[in-house]
C-alpha cells in the first residue's frame, strides 16, 4: 500500500486530524501535500470536499498568525 493509497483509506475525521495538526505545527509542507492528494482524488475514493479544507486552512490559520 502507497502513503498515497494509506492517507485515502483513512477515517474522514482522521484526515481532518491530520490537516489540522499539521497546520498548528507549523508544518505548511504537509498540509499541502496531504491536501493535494485529498483534492485530487474523487470523493468516493477517499478525497475531501474543497470546503472542508478551506474551513480547516482558514481556521488554524488564524489561529497560527495571532499567536506572539
């Protein structure tokens, strides 16, 4: 099994974990491979809906440029 194949199989909540965790680490590089490969691929194959993602980004984002 590809991490590709592994990151698509996953539980949609554990995606969503793994986004936001990797935003709150400061981590942009992860964030935006996993979100590439959860945009790419179609939803019936594990991929996530654009608005989610964005929710997530706008979200922590915030969050991450307020802090001191």
């Amino acid at each position: 099994m590809t991490e590709k194949e592994f990151i698509l199989k996953m539980p949609k909540e554990s995606k969503i974990d793994c986004l936001e965790a990797a935003l709150k680490e400061k981590q942009f590089g992860i964030f935006l491979g996993l979100s590439r490969i959860l945009l790419d691929a179609p939803l019936n194959e594990g991929g996530l809906e654009t608005e989610i993602i964005m929710d997530i980004y706008n979200k922590n984002f915030n969050d991450i440029s307020h802090e001191k």
